[in-house]
C-alpha cells in the first residue's frame, strides 16, 4: 500500500488546480509545522497544457495545490510525493506518448517529465521566498535532477534545464497601482483578488474605509502630491488611471513613465489621445517611455459594462507582463 491510500482521493472539482502560486499554502504548512514534497514540470515532448517549471505542492497530510498537467495526472503525482515523504528518494515521473507508464496517458498527446522531492527544510525554503517577495526580486532554484538537491541562487535564470540541473526562477508578484473610485475600478478590484495581483488602490481625498468586501494590499487615501513618491514601481508593475479628472490622470501617468512600471495606462475615449499624448510630452516623459503607454486602457473586446472593461483591463495587463 502506497502512502496515497492512507489519504482520501483528490477532489472532483480541482480547485487546488486554480493555485499558482504556492508561496502562501507553503508558507502556511511552514507555521503549521508540516512537511512538505514539490513536483515540477521538468520537460515536455510535444503538446503540454502547462508551461515548462509548473509546480504542484504536496503536503505530509495529503493536501496538495498548484497543477502540473490538465488533471490527468495530479492523482498519481500526489501518491508519489507521498511515498517521497516517507522513503526520502527523489523521482522522475515520465507520463504520456511513449511513456512506460501505460495506464496514464495525456489528452493533448504529449509526454512530461515531472521531478518530484522533498523539502528537507520547509521553513528555510518559505523564508527564502519571502525574502526575494519583500525585496521585489527575481530568484533561482536550481535543482539537480540526480539527487535531488536544490539551492536558491540570486541571479535570474530563465526556467529550463542546464544538463542535470533544473532551474526554476520565481519572479515577483504582478502589482498593479489603480486610481480611481468608479464602479470599473470596483470591478477590477474584485477580478484582481480572484487573480492574486498585489493591488494598490489609490483615491485622493477618498472615504476613510477602503471599498466594503474588497481588499486592496494598499489603500492611499491622501493627495496625490503626497502619495506618489510612496509607490513602488518597478517592472513588475502596472499603473492605471481611472479617476475621469485630467490633470490626475496625466500626473500619475508621467510619474509611472518615469519608473520602470511596465504597463501605464488611463481610462478614456480614443479620442483624447493625441492630446494626452502631447500633455505627457510637455511634461518631459522620455520619448522611449511611450511604448509602455497603452491606450485608451483595455483590449478591443467590445466591453460595455463595468465588469467587461474590467476583465479587458487586466487582459491587457497580463498580455504586456514581463515574461
């Protein structure tokens, strides 16, 4: 009996597969002092519904979040990470087209490899992470996919292999700055907690209380004057203007060009363009900064109410995202 079978089958419904990142689940079974096994997607031979470095975390009392796959295997890799946690041994899975693994076959037709090991020290890993997450910087885990060993280095490497060493880069979460008080800018709200973004909702002079049920990582209430020097924009974020006030929206605007925001964008009609164009010029943004101006803000999709320009504003946003 394998150590899955100690344990009740995953869910139906796949809602572990809605988690991608795990920092949160392992920084919780860290406080909660529990082990846990990781199985990353290490290779893939034709088609493959998840992206090379996909990961999928599995704790010592069967939980498991993320996904490596379309769900065709996640039950045969939580059993392995399991019996990973008993034994100590790393593995290689090999699943689909070829695979010797007859009776688990991808849908998409491809074959994965998935590198599934223990964490020997959770809480050392968690505060790792956390450290790169505060400081807003890329790390690097390499992996040997011999035996299994990992270290964290510093200097960013794309996700891949390099002969037997793995590495992973973990990047920082998508921040998004957003000014504004419409209901749009409370649809954005809702859709990017759903997401996992790190929002900052700025409204100058706004109520004291940030908008009921919704939950900004920030809430900055004071002049814009006052707030701007405040905000972090590094290239891992993204600012958008929807205060329907000229003056407000073209002065974060210039802030944001100024940083290293990868996206900068502001609410409006097409044709208010040349003249926000010709503002921010007058205001001595750099002419190379304008190819991260994205204007009106939101994708073509025909959006009419708050909730359809929402979700065209953060299609947007994900679509110019650093990769």
């Amino acid at each position: 009996m394998t150590a899955a079978a100690q344990f009740s089958p995953l869910p139906q419904w796949p809602a572990y597969g809605l988690t991608d990142d795990l920092f949160p689940t392992l920084e919780r079974w860290a406080a909660e002092g529990k082990r846990a096994a990781l199985a990353t997607l290490v290779s893939i031979t034709g088609s493959s519904p998840r992206p090379l470095g996909s990961e999928m975390a599995i704790c010592d009392d069967g939980e498991v979040q993320g996904y490596v796959s379309g769900g065709c295997v996640e039950a045969a890799v939580r059993a392995e990470a399991l019996d990973c946690l008993k034994d100590g041994l790393p593995r290689m899975l090999d699943y689909g087209a070829g695979s010797p693994v007859l009776d688990i076959q991808l849908t998409c037709g491809g074959r994965i490899g998935i590198f599934v090991r223990a964490l020997p020290d959770l809480a050392a890993h968690v505060a790792t992470l956390k450290a790169a997450r505060e400081n807003r910087r890329p790390v690097t885990l390499l992996t040997n996919l011999d035996t299994g060993s990992m270290q964290f280095c510093a200097e960013a490497r794309a996700t891949g292999s390099e002969g037997r060493i793995f590495a992973r880069q973990y990047l920082p979460p998508l921040r998004l700055i957003l000014s504004g008080g419409d209901p749009i800018t409370l649809a954005i709200l809702s859709l990017s907690g759903l997401m996992g973004l790190e929002t900052v909702l700025l409204r100058p002079y706004g109520p004291p209380e940030p908008p009921p049920g919704l939950s900004p990582a920030r809430y900055i209430r004071g002049s814009l004057e006052a707030a701007l020097p405040t905000l972090s924009l590094d290239r891992w974020t993204a600012v958008y203007s929807l205060t329907h006030d000229a003056l407000s929206d073209l002065t974060l605007t210039a802030h944001a060009l100024k940083s290293e925001a990868f996206c900068v964008s502001i609410l409006g009609s097409r044709r208010k363009i040349p003249g926000r164009l010709e503002a921010l010029k007058t205001a001595g943004v750099p002419e190379d900064a304008f190819n991260r101006l994205h204007l009106p803000a939101g994708l073509e999709i025909g959006a009419r109410t708050p909730m359809e320009i929402a979700l065209s504003i953060l299609t947007q946003m994900i679509a110019t995202r650093p990769r």
